[in-house]
C-alpha cells in the first residue's frame, strides 16, 4: 500500500489493610517475566494531560501482600477490588504473575477504585475467566441509582497493571465481551498498562473487545486510554478494544498482533455467524468521538472492516480524529475506507488527520 501522510497544521488518611492469604495458596502466584508489565506504551509521544498521569496511590487504603508473593493470591485481590479504594500490591521486588481463580468484581457502592500493580503485578485468567469486571446495572454487585446507565461512580482506574490470557468466552451479561476488563458504567481509564493474549467470544456481529469492553460512561465522557499496550488480544470484533455509544481518548499507546476472529459483519451477512470487524479497535453508536494521539496501531488483523480501526456512527454524528500517530500494516481482508489503509470510518464529516502515517 501507499503511505498516506497528513500534517495539518484521594488522598486517604487511614492506613492501609493488608489483604492477604495463608500459604496453602501461594501456587496463585508464581513470578514470570513473559507475562509482565514491562514498559508499556509509545516513549515518544505527546505530552500527557493531567487526566491521563497516574493518580497518586502514596497512601493506600489496601496493600495486597506483605513484601513476598505468598500473599499476593486471587482471593486477595478479589477482596480488595470488593472492598475498593486506592489498592496497591507488596509482592516482592520482582515481577509476579497471579493467576485468578475467580473474576474481581467492583460493587458500585464504592465510589473510587484504584488498582495499581506498581509495574510489577500481571493477573492471569488462564484462558479460563474474565480478569475484571465493573457493571453499574448489575443488582448483583448493588444497584445505586435508579438512572444505572448514567452515573457518576464508581470511578475506576487501572494503572501499572499486566493482564494476560483473560476469557470471556460465553459471558452474555449486557452482550459479552471484555476478555480482561468488562466496564459498564461509572467512569474507566487505564494507565501504563499492559493487554497480551486476552479474548472474547470468537463469533458475532455485537460482542467485541478481546482486552476491554466498555458501555455506559457517565454524561459521555470518554475513556482514557494512556501509556499503554495491547499484543496479540482477539474476539469476534474488536481485537483489542471495542464499545458501544462510547467516546475514548487513546494516548501514547501501542497496538500490534491483534486480530478479529469473527465472520460476516454485523450486520451478519447470510449464512455467517457475524463479527470480524476492527482489528486494534471496533466502536459503534451514535454520537461519540475516538481521539488517537501519540499512538502506533501496527500489524492488526479484521477479517471484515477496519484493520486498525472500525468506526461506525450510526447517525453520522461521531468524530474520528487522529493526531501525530502511526498506524501500519494493519489488513482489512473485506473492506475499508478508500484513501484510509486499514480503517473502515461512517462518520460526521471526514475523519480529521494531522501530523500522521496512515499506509
């Protein structure tokens, strides 16, 4: 292909709980460096927004572990994400991997959730189970206001956190998806964060986002994005991240080796199961925005529309604008905006491009 080239012009006063568990479960924890943190994101892209720096966690409200990854188990950190505020690990000094064996779930009476693994923790599904899960309109994690699609909390950011080999796989709740983090609701960012080999249902035209799905964000406010990396995650649509009616800021971030898995579009042509759209990234709706900037989105994969990116706004009222980024190599094997190399874009004008390498 021909490159295209556009330039135009909570600080909290109590100590700390430690959340920890007995030695009979510390085959949870094992330390692996494949499978961690690392160092994620672009290093040279833009400066950051306040919004998109890591919050301040000098004074945890949880500490899970005492210095060593014996404690650093699954129940500790389903406890901790139940109990919420600012939760931090003390696993050692080295990289450590816990491998869950039950989904960490927010209750939506706790107003702000921080989960940060220092650049050390990965939390493993095992190819068996979503990792993370926030849903403001499941009664079964407390039903707060009778407006659940719209409201303010909780308030969720993940930061200097690994997840790995999350599954999804036949979670129907609000339409699946979510390999690692499902997030319906409140607020989300994510920050400094690294996604490999997660997925989600492998057919359909609806379910999407192999490392993240998200619904639902308060009075439209987008996503953040931040200093973070997707590899090799897949779903039916949207490899690594997908949404619905949904805007998201994505900065400083790397995508690469993400593919579609799903068959037909949506929606699904005859005789297909539907899916196979957005490579990196699958967005559908109405009236959102999608902000790349500082970010490479290379070597993903749509067996449809949008190698890198399928936007679709319904209406024709959303807006895809992408700035000092590269996005590369990235095949749409059905279709894809003509001029636009591995984007599939229904929007309200054209997609605004500055400063960019689209080929």
């Amino acid at each position: 292909m021909v490159a295209f080239v556009v330039a135009l012009g909570a600080t909290v006063a109590a100590a700390p709980s430690r959340i920890d568990e007995p030695a009979r479960v510390t085959e949870h924890a094992v330390r692996v460096v494949d499978d961690t943190v690392g160092s994620p994101g672009n290093p040279n892209g833009v400066p950051l927004p306040a919004s998109a720096r890591p919050v301040d966690v000098s004074r945890p409200d949880h500490v899970i572990g005492t210095g060593t990854p014996t404690g650093c188990t699954s129940q500790a950190v389903v406890s901790a994400v139940a109990a919420g505020g600012v939760i931090t690990f003390d696993c050692g000094p080295d990289p450590v991997t816990i491998t869950m064996q039950a989904t960490a779930k927010v209750v939506n009476n706790r107003p702000n959730i921080v989960l940060d693994g220092g650049g050390l923790v990965t939390l493993s599904g095992a190819d068996q189970r979503r990792i993370l899960y926030m849903n403001t309109c499941d009664q079964a994690q407390v039903w707060t206001t009778p407006h659940c699609q719209n409201q303010d909390h909780p308030t969720l950011t993940i930061q200097r956190m690994g997840f790995t080999r999350g599954n999804s796989t036949g979670q129907n709740v609000d339409g699946g998806g979510g390999g690692a983090v499902f997030v319906r609701g409140g607020r989300v960012k994510v920050l400094e964060s690294t996604f490999t080999n997660n997925r989600c249902d492998p057919v359909g035209p609806d379910v999407g986002g192999g490392a993240l799905r998200v619904l639902s964000q308060y009075d439209g406010l987008p996503v953040i994005v931040a200093t973070s990396t997707f590899t090799d995650n897949r779903c039916s649509n949207g490899g690594a991240l997908s949404s619905i009616g949904v805007s998201w800021q994505v900065i400083n971030s790397v995508f690469t080796g993400n593919r579609t898995t799903g068959d037909g579009a949506n929606p699904a042509q005859p005789g297909t199961p539907g899916g196979g759209n957005g490579g990196a990234i699958a967005l559908d709706g109405n009236r959102y925005t999608l902000d790349v900037i500082g970010t490479s989105i290379v070597d993903n994969l749509a067996g449809e529309g949008g190698g890198a990116i399928f936007f679709v706004s319904n209406n024709r009222t959303g807006n895809l604008r992408i700035d000092r980024s590269e996005l590369r190599g990235n095949p749409s094997l059905g279709f894809e905006t003509q001029g636009f190399p591995g984007i599939f874009y229904l929007g309200s004008g054209p997609i605004q491009v500055t400063d960019s390498v689209i080929r």
